[in-house]
C-alpha cells in the first residue's frame, strides 16, 4: 500500500525575522483580471488561512489550504454527515508518525468555481486538524496559488491563463517531486539545504541533518502534534540565516526532528527545512506556481526598513 504523506504539524513557536530584498519579476495570478478567481478566507485556531468548499453539492465547509500535503483530507464531522463512499484504508504519514486511516471517495469537491471530480481522501479527527479538511497537492496541481497578507485574500488561476504582469521581487525555481515543489539551492548557515513551502505548518522545522550540518546548539525541547494526533519532541534552536535566492532571513527559529513526512519524500539523509506559516507571514505574497515550477515573494519594504537590513551580496535573478 502506498502512503500518503501529510506534513501539518502544530507547534507553538515565536519568532523574530528580517528580509533581504531582491530583484522584481513580472509573474503570478493576476488579481485584476476577469480569469482569475479571488476567495474569501477565513483563519483556523492556529492563524492558517482557510476556504469555504462544497462536497457533492453540501457545505459550505472550511478547508485548510496546505502546499505541505500530498492529500486533499476531510474529518470525521463531513464524513459522517455525507456517508461518503468507503475507498479502504491508506497509510497516512505526518510529521510525528504513521497510521493507517480511512480513505474516502469525493465524488464533487468544489472550490469556488472549480470542480475536482473523484478525490480519493483521508479521513482525520478535527481536533488534528484544526479546519474541516485539508486542500492539498492533489487539488492545486493545475492551478497557481497567490496568498496575499496584506488583505488576507487567495487568488487561484489556470494554468493555461496569460501571466500576471505583476511584480514579484523575489521568484525562486523549484523542482518538482511527488507533487511538491521543492527549493534545492537555499542556504542555511551557509549550508545547501532543500526547502518546502508549507502553508500548513505553523513553525518552521528542519531535520537533524540539517541540525548537524549546521552545528546548531540545542535550545529547548518543543512538542509537535501531527495529523494522526501523535506527539514529537523537537529540538529548537535560532539559525542565523536563511538565503533564497536574492532574500534572506535572519535569527531564525527551527524545531529540529527527523520525522515520517521528510524521510517519505526521500530526504531523510539530506538537509531539508519546512518553511511554515509564521515565517511565510512576514512576505505581503506568496505565490506558488505550479505549472512554471516557481515559488515567489513581494517583500514588505516597510518592514525591511524598520529592520535596517543590507542588501544582500548575492542577490541575484533566479
């Protein structure tokens, strides 16, 4: 049986960051055009942004919008008011465990004017979850996402709409792997690392060949739960820098753990850092292109201001 990887995990984390500018691009949805659909969002109990979605005509239901999931995810609550088709049982991976779960048949997911037919998808406890399910890969492949902070709206479009024109100041490519997009040239500390964008994650965490790698002191011990409800104790410790391309991150907090989701997607043994909400939170957008394998940032220049950062020397167009 072929698992299903869910990465969602919930620490309680703070954290102080600054950004490094870059150089604009002319990409993304654009969110004055007739094509693209604007959708409203709401927040769950951890401050991820969430959307209203129809199951087989019923809802609306509030749907975690999560680029860190393989699956798209319903909870007990929907599957017990539709009697939804039973597909068997999967394997399903988080970042502190394995278990096997209920798999289920959507046969109309709807998510504003767009229709995924025939959507294979586990079932989850809410308290797990913290929404009434989760949008993920499965459903965003043939879209681009933009997540923008400031006005606390999402924009999805085609893949076969004319681009944005836009401008990004920061657009990183990406390679492509089990329906993630993975950043291969980030530097942590100076060390190569791979990053995952992961909108359902709160913190952000590395694995402990990042750790190792970077020689990171030991802070205190943080406790992570997953989707399956199973409890992780990760190490957290500030790294000093994060570089993408022309940004960077500064003091940055990480919970290190090797965990099920990383080893999944074969980078158990490599350094690999999970980017999560808290951080993303500091860009006004984030926009994630999954037809052009591109994942790009508007940086607040108020912020960079006020964080009296330099630019960086090896800002370059990526």
């Amino acid at each position: 049986m072929h698992p299903i990887w869910l990465a969602t995990a919930l620490p309680a984390l703070l954290s102080a960051v600054a950004l490094q500018n870059g150089v604009p691009q002319q990409v993304g949805p654009d969110l004055a055009d007739r094509n693209t659909e604007i959708l409203e969002l709401g927040l769950d109990r951890h401050d991820r942004f969430t959307l209203p979605v129809t199951i087989d005509g019923f809802g609306p239901f509030h749907f975690m919008i999560d680029t860190g999931s393989q699956a798209t995810a319903i909870t007990e609550g929907i599957h017990s008011q539709l009697a939804l088709p039973s597909l068997g049982t999967a394997t399903l991976v988080g970042m502190a465990s394995r278990r096997e779960v209920q798999l289920v048949e959507l046969d109309r997911l709807v998510l504003g004017s767009r229709t995924i037919n025939n959507v294979a998808a586990p079932v989850l406890q809410r308290g797990n979850v913290g929404a009434d399910g989760i949008i993920g890969l499965d459903s965003l492949q043939d879209m681009r996402v933009l997540i923008d902070f400031r006005s606390e709206t999402i924009a999805v479009a085609d893949v076969d709409e004319d681009r944005s024109e836009r401008g990004f100041e920061i657009v990183v490519r990406a390679r492509h792997k089990l329906g993630q997009l993975l950043i291969t040239d980030a530097l942590v500390e100076g060390v190569r690392a791979t990053v995952i964008v992961d909108t359902g994650a709160q913190a952000t965490m590395g694995n402990l060949a990042l750790r190792d790698k970077i020689r990171a002191r030991r802070a205190i011990d943080v406790e992570t739960t997953d989707v399956n409800g199973v409890s992780l104790i990760g190490q957290l410790s500030y790294a000093r820098s994060l570089k993408i391309g022309g940004l960077e991150l500064r003091d940055i907090p990480i919970t290190y753990a090797d965990t099920p989701a990383f080893e999944a997607l074969g980078l158990k043994d490599q350094p690999v850092l999970s980017l999560g909400m808290l951080h993303l939170r500091v860009f006004d957008r984030v926009a994630i292109d999954f037809s052009k394998r591109r994942i790009l940032f508007d940086l607040p220049r108020e912020a960079v201001r006020s964080q009296g950062v330099r630019r960086s020397t090896n800002a370059s167009r990526i």
